[in-house]
C-alpha cells in the first residue's frame, strides 16, 4: 500500500480506537501496521494491526477491524522449541464473530470473503461482544470477521511470529 492509499484506513483504523475509547500514543500511530495479507483488498481481508509490546514471552496489541473486514484462516505453527501462539481476543469495541474447529453454526453470521470460500474450513462459530474473551490454542485453525460497525479487539498472546503463521488459502503472504 502506498502512502496515499494508507491513509484512508489508517483514518478509519483510528476512528475506531476513539470510539472504543482506546488512547494510543503518536508512535503507536505512526507505527500501526495495515495487515492485507498480500491479497490488495484491505477493506475485504484485512486489518490494522497496533503493538504495545512483543518480545521472547508475549505480546500486546490491538486488532483493528472495518465493518465486514475478515482475518483470513489460519494457524500458528510451532517454532524451534515452542509449541506455537496461544492468543487471547478480547473484544473492547464492536463485534466479532470468530470461528474455530467444533461443530458448524448452521447459520453463521459471518460469510468468507467471495472469491475465498474454498479456503475456510472451520465454522464453529464464537460471537464476541464487548468484555467477552475467547483463547485461541496453539497450532489451532481460526478466522475472523468484524460486525457491521467494525470491532476492536485487544489481543493477549504469547510471542507473536508473523512469519511463521500457516494460512489456509495459498495466495496469503505475510
């Protein structure tokens, strides 16, 4: 993404932490990462990404989520000799609907992105609302998908590696 084509969703990205009355620094800003997952269609799939903290042990951050926008499908492998990223979402503004293995929500609230069906295979469906929480184990398949409003979520986890994430669907560089 360009500069010129950053901007936008940076603006909508921190529209969204005010109204969930979230107060991030300049810095925090200036370094927030907007996460397309190299598909180009960052209001579709996609999100913005803001770190407090990631370090050896853990890592801090808050998930930014337009209306409708989806984290693809996806895994945190294990590296060297850690079992792999185990995360904590917390929804602190919006809704989010993630889906993990377990039995299918017959009728899901969230749809993948058109184009994309073929690589989601998880649909046991968990609709988080402000104050909820739900932890993701390692090496566990999941998306997930911000409600009409868009979400913000807090995510608590142990060392985030990027890099090493497995998704789903072929075409997603990291």
């Amino acid at each position: 993404m360009t500069t010129d084509e950053s901007a936008r969703p940076r603006a909508l990205a921190r529209e969204l932490l005010d109204k969930a009355g979230i107060v991030v620094s300049r810095a925090e800003l200036a370094g927030m990462e907007l996460a397309s997952f190299g598909l180009g269609d960052f209001e579709r799939t996609g999100l913005a990404l803001v770190v407090y903290v990631n370090n050896d042990r853990y890592c801090a951050r808050e998930l930014v989520m337009l209306p409708g926008q989806t984290c693809p499908e996806h895994r945190h492998l294990p590296v060297a000799d850690a079992p792999g990223k185990t995360e904590t979402f917390r929804c602190r503004w919006g809704r989010v609907c993630l889906y993990v293995p377990g039995p299918p929500e017959p009728k899901p609230k969230a749809v993948p992105p058109a184009g994309s069906e073929e690589h989601y295979t998880v649909f046991h469906q968990v609709v988080l609302s402000p104050g909820d929480q739900y932890t993701v184990p390692p090496d566990t398949l999941h998306w997930f998908q911000a409600g009409p409003e868009g979400a913000v979520i807090s995510e608590f986890s142990s060392t985030t590696r990027d890099e090493s994430d497995l998704f789903t669907d072929p075409r997603i560089r990291r």
